[in-house]
C-alpha cells in the first residue's frame, strides 16, 4: 500500500512539474519529469501485477521488467525520431539569415534581465540572426561581443510546442593560434564531430548566463590562452562554421554524401547511434557527450 502511495504521488507531482514547465520551458525539470514518469511506469506496472495477479513472478522482477520496457519502447520512439530527421528536408546545419524583424528577443521578464545582465558586463549587441528549421519555424539568435570582440556569445531561442521559450548561452572566443574555445549550454543532441581546433564544452546543467561566462573565462586562463579578435560579423562566421561541420562531418561518416541522402538520408547508421546515444544522456542525466 505504501508503494502504491508514492506511485500515486509521482503521479501529482509529474503533473505539476509538466504544469510548470508549460511556462518555464526548463530542460532540468524536464529530465526530472522524465525520471518520475520511468519510475511511476515500473513501479506502477509491477503494482498493477500484484493487484490483477497477472504474472506469477516476485514484485521485484516485474518491477525491473517494466523498467527494461520502458527502455525499449524509449529507444524504439527515438529511433524513429533520428530516422524521420534524417529522411526530412530539414537542415541539420541550417543557414542564417540576419534578423530584421525585431522580434528576436522575446518580451518576458526573466529573458528581459538576461539581457541588461549582459549590457552590464560590457556586452554590446552586434547582430540578431535568425534560420528556419521547418514549418515556418525560426531559430533566433542575439549575438553580443565585448568591447575588444574577444568573446562573443550567441543568445538562442528555442521554442517549445507549449508555447514557451527557452534559452541558451554560447560564449565562443578565438585565439591566436587558430582555435576556437566553445562553452554552451544548449540541450539539443548534436553527437556529430567538431574540428581539432575547436575546444567545445557543453553544460546543459549550467542555466545561468553568470555562471556559464565564468566557466569560459576559467577554461580559457587554465589553457594560457591568448585571444585574437573576431575578423568577421556575426552572419558570416555563422554560416562558415555551418559549412565547415557539414562538410567535416561528411568526410568522418556522420553524415552521408549530398549525393546519397536523398536516397539513404542525411545520418548515417553510426552517426544516428551517436545520436541515440547523446538523446539518452541529454534525457536523463544532464550531459553532452565530450568534444575535446
């Protein structure tokens, strides 16, 4: 009876975390959310066993088999997932655009502080870009730098079906011998392969702009880095860095030829595991897997 108490609890709070997040579009309580809904299937279904006495077998093992179905029925979704991205005419490298629209930085409190956050550190803005991913979707992004343009951070918004918006830092600097240091925070698998020079950490724990920069900054001094300023604006970097992950990522075999996706789509069978495998560890715990 007790098990069936804490079932019925996660239940509640599954709920009101989903409430929340309608509006907060946080990818922390959407991991947490993800855990109760695992466990509220495993020990649900086992105390739905005990109850209908359908399988003879001990509450622990059917706990632990509904927990190995969920598991499979999650990686069954997201395979299909990975394939109709694959198989879609939706760029995984999409091509920006600049933003003149005016309507790159959302008009919410939360966001609003973000940004005099930034102007009082000395970022100044420079460029809002913007790149469709389909359906008449827009990835915007607001890109600051400081006043030397040795660091620049890219502000991106990603719109959830809810209807909220969530958001993600990515502090870039460039240094004198020809690498690019990247630290983000952003949550959406990317699993593919990055140049040797590029010395990318992603956080996706790391909400907080703040806290974010002081990790770039640490990253950088403990590299002895000397920084160079940025040669080109924003809009150009963007898309040559999209251009050179295409087609770095072509010649390492995550993605197949142009000349084969239409027939055998964009991933390829190792690069849509990579994916898999980089869903599951955004998903449930948190983390990226290592860039350099």
């Amino acid at each position: 009876m007790s098990v069936s108490y804490f079932v019925a609890g996660a239940v509640v709070l599954s709920l009101v975390l989903m409430q929340i997040n309608a509006r907060a579009a946080s990818p922390m309580l959407s991991i947490a959310d993800r855990w109760l809904r695992w466990l509220i299937f495993s020990l649900g279904g086992a105390e739905l066993n005990d109850y209908f006495e359908w399988i003879d077998r001990p509450y622990p093992v059917v706990a632990t088999t509904c927990f190995l179905v969920w598991f499979v029925l999650e990686t069954a979704f997201n395979w299909m997932r990975i394939h109709a991205l694959s198989v879609s005419p939706l760029p995984l490298f999409p091509h920006y655009e600049l933003n003149q629209e005016g309507d790159e930085w959302p008009i919410q409190p939360r966001l609003l502080r973000v940004r005099e956050w930034l102007r009082a550190q000395g970022f100044k803005q420079v460029q809002a870009l913007k790149a469709e991913i389909g359906g008449g979707i827009f990835l915007r992004v607001s890109v600051f730098q400081d006043a030397e343009a040795m660091t620049r951070v890219h502000v991106t918004f990603i719109p959830q079906a809810s209807g909220a918006i969530t958001v993600c830092y990515s502090f870039t600097s460039l240094t004198v011998d020809g690498c690019r240091f990247v630290t983000d925070n952003l949550y959406v698998p990317f699993a593919g392969f990055y140049p040797e020079a590029w010395f990318v950490e992603r956080s996706p724990w790391r909400r907080s702009a703040e806290v974010l920069l002081k990790r770039h900054r640490a990253r950088l001094n403990r590299a002895g880095a000397t920084l160079v300023p940025f040669d080109l604006d924003p809009l150009t970097d963007q898309n040559s860095t999209q251009q050179e992950l295409d087609r770095l990522n072509t010649e390492l075999g995550f993605l197949h030829s142009p000349a084969e996706r239409e027939d055998h789509g964009k991933i390829t069978q190792e690069g849509r595991y990579r994916v898999w495998k980089e869903i599951w560890m955004l998903n449930y715990l948190g983390r990226a897997m290592r860039y350099d």
